[in-house]
C-alpha cells in the first residue's frame, strides 16, 4: 500500500513510525514532515491545507490511502474534497468528513450532540453578541470558577476559567467581541468540573470501533502544573486510577452512545476520535471531543499498539474493524517532551540538535528539521522522548536517561511528568 501522511509533529513521526512495521506498507510519503519522518519515510513539501497539491500528488503517486494527522485539514474538509474528485473511487481516508470534524470545530455542536444523546458533560449555555445579557445571566446561576470557551479552533487558547464573575462577565463582552476572531463570535459557558483529567481515544469504522486505551498528558509548562498551556511536555499511558469500573463508565456511557449518535445523525465517521474527559468523583464526563490522535498522547498510544496499523487503518475505512484482532501491549508508556526555550512563548528555530546513541527509549521528532544536513529545532515542541517500563518510574528513567543523550541550545523539560500518578499504581 503506497500511503500519504499529513501533518509534521511528534504525532506523525508515532504514526510513522507504527506505519513502518507493517508489511503492507510499500512507501510512505510524509508532507510536509519533519527530519524525524525524513529518516524513516519521504518528506513532500505540501501543506496540510493545500488540497489541490495533495490531491495532484496522491493522483501522481498512486497514492491508496491518506492518513490525517492535524485537525485543520479535517475540519476545512480534506475529506470532502478528496471524495469529490473523480480520480479517487476507492482512495482510503483516515479521518471524518466536515459533518464529524465538527465535533472538534465547533464546540457548540459539540454540547448539542452531546445532549441529543444523553452524553454525561458539563451544564452549558451558547451565547451569541447579540445574547451578551443573557450570558451574563447564565454566568450569575453558576459557582465559580466560570468556564468561557471559544465556539470556533483557537489554536488551543480559547478557553478561559475565572475565579471571578466579575472578570467573566468582563471576557464574555471581550470574547463576543472579537478576542479570538471569528472563532469568539459564540462562545460556551460551561458549568467548571472538579476532578482529574485523562484522555481516551478510539478509532471507529462508522458502526464499530476499538479503544486504543488511555492517556493522560501535562499541558503547563510549569513543574507542579503551573505556568502557561502548552500542547502538551509528557505524557503516561495507561493511566492507573482508569481501572475496569471507569473503563467500563466510560464505553457504556460515553465511547459507545458517541459512536452510536454519530450514527443516528447520519454522520459516516472513519477516523479518530479523541475524548477529553474529567474523572469526577469516579464518573466520566466529555470536556471536548477531538477528531485526531492527541500530540504527545500518540508518542505513548502507538508504542503500546500491537495490531498492525496499516491492517487497522484498512479496516477503519472499508467498514470492516470488528474482523481486526486488537491488542495493546499490557506494559506502561511515557514520554517526555523537550521544548524550545521560551516556548509557549517567544522561541527561537534552528539550533543545531545532537543525538547520542539512546538505549531503551524511542526519539520521536516534533519541531524538527534537516537543514544542510543537520539536524535543527524547527518549532516550540522539538522532540518527545518514549519509553516502556513496568512501572510509570521505570518508564520515565528511561525517558530522563535518554533525554542527557539529546542536546541543542535552550533544550527545557519538565521533570516531574507522571509524578502525580505514581501513588495510584
Ligand atoms: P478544552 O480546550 O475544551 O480541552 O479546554 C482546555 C482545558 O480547560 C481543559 O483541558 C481543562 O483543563 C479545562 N476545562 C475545560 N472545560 C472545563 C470544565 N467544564 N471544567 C473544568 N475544567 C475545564
Ligand atoms: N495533547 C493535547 C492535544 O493533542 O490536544
């Protein structure tokens, strides 16, 4: 199978990667990719979003399936395009169509489906500029801390929590009028819910779907959670306190009425599907659903996944997974990201990067490229270090010995990624 990978992050060098063990595979072309996907695939200079140089290249390289790393493309509707162009019957494609990115697109549409199928998540209430009285309103029935949330992607900015009404009444006016564009021309006032967060992701045929396990990832900068939100510096899966009752919680009350509802809606989703979800008190509640494996989330999911990927990928878009045998390696996986200096803020590219023999982990590239044939930093997120282990400290040794092994100018990480779960084990 000739295939074509969107997308250049630590993300697309997991599933490269994964890709790569597969005896289907013939070739795999990564655009654009980064030096890591360099190394193991071919590199095509194209963007995510330039659907007619993607659609002139796939025709040229007999390219048989197309797999959707970010969620730009997918909610601009790479799908759509590819299946309305004649040259393509039979062209297999990872990732939903317009109607199911939306989830991810328009958290809006999210709470409605989610209401429409009884899917357990936060109280909400939508509100437009012209509805800036009522919003205030809504604001007034809630406790504090208040939750304000873009409508629209924001590039993972445009979610606010203030502890006081007054600063939320005071976002809500700024947001409704234009804080974040387009993607702030409605916004959602959600209830806050108190809890722990972990992320489940499944990957679904339209009718059946398999539960690729859990994850839970480090946004903040900061050791101890604090400082600014970031893609994500680490993360560990499984996650211990996901035991067989909340798994269980969360395929009966969340993974399967999604995947259900999609259905009745007569949405046909061939794709990933990515829940954010809050443990709260033992329950599971949806804070947003993504269209798109979760960035470090794949540099400790894809190491753990023992069905080969490219079979798993054909059967999500032919409508034949409940045929695939699905296994995921019982072991734990972490990874540790290593970023830019000044990253989530000003950083700066092109540091020469050095990789020493590493032993016992697997180097996943993110912000990476190859320029006049070195290796240099090419983005806030530079390179996520992976690892298996027994236990989450056993995993992570690995991780932080390896990382010594790995230098550039500026190179930051945080060391106490998984600490908080150690005492769940
Ligand atoms: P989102 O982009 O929807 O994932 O929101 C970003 C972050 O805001 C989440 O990862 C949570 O930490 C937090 N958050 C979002 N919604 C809520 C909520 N209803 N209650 C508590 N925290 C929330
Ligand atoms: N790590 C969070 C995300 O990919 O959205």
């Amino acid at each position: 199978m000739n295939v074509l990978l969107l997308g250049n992050g630590g993300r697309e060098h997991a599933l490269a990667w994964k890709m790569l063990q597969s005896p289907e595979l013939n070739k795999l072309y990564v655009a654009p990719g980064n030096a890591g996907t360099a190394q193991i695939a071919e590199n095509v200079n194209i963007g995510v979003t330039d659907f007619p140089t993607i659609a002139d290249f796939i025709a040229a390289q007999g390219i048989e399936m197309v797999v959707v790393g970010p969620e730009d493309p997918l909610v601009e509707g790479v799908r759509d395009y590819l299946e309305a162009d004649g040259r393509f019957k039979g062209l297999k494609i990872i990732g939903p169509g317009k109607a199911g990115a939306i989830l991810e697109g328009s958290k809006d549409f999210a709470k409605e489906f989610m209401q429409r199928h009884h899917i357990p998540t936060a109280a909400y209430r939508t509100v437009t500029p012209a509805q800036v009285e009522e919003g205030k309103a809504f604001l007034r029935t809630l406790k504090p801390p208040y939750v304000l949330k873009a409508d629209g992607l924001a590039a993972g900015k445009g979610v606010l929590i203030l502890n006081s009404l007054e600063e939320a009444e005071k976002e809500l006016e700024e947001m409704l009028g234009g804080k974040f564009g387009k993607a702030s021309s409605r916004v959602v006032i959600e209830e806050f819910l108190s809890g722990i967060e972990i992320s489940v992701f499944a990957i679904t045929d339209g009718k059946d779907y398999k539960i690729l396990g859990s994850a839970k990832d480090y946004k903040r900068i900061g050791e101890g959670d604090t400082g600014l939100n970031t893609g994500g510096m680490g993360a560990v899966s499984p996650v211990p306190f996901a035991d067989e009752a909340f798994n269980r919680k969360v395929e009966e009350r969340i993974v399967r009425p999604t995947i259900e509802g999609l259905r009745k809606d007569g949405i046909d989703y061939k794709g990933f599907v990515f829940f954010g979800l809050m443990n709260s008190g033992g329950d599971p509640f949806v804070i947003e659903y993504n269209v798109r494996m979760g960035d470090p989330e794949t540099e400790v999911v894809m190491p753990r996944l023992k069905t080969d990927l490219i079979r798993l990928f054909d059967a999500t878009a032919t409508g034949n997974l409940s045929e695939v045998m699905f296994e995921m390696d019982e072991r734990v996986c972490t990874t540790v990201m290593l970023v830019a200096q000044g990253y989530p803020e000003k950083y700066e590219k092109g540091k020469e990067i050095e990789i020493a023999q590493v032993e016992g982990s697997i180097v996943f590239h993110a912000g990476t490229k190859l320029s006049e044939g070195k290796v240099v930093t090419n983005g806030g997120r530079v390179i996520a270090v992976s690892s298996f282990g027994k236990t989450i400290e056993d995993g992570l040794q690995h991780s932080y010995a390896n990382i010594e092994k790995i230098t550039f100018e500026g190179k930051c990480f945080r060391r106490d990624i998984g600490k908080d779960l150690m005492d769940w084990q």
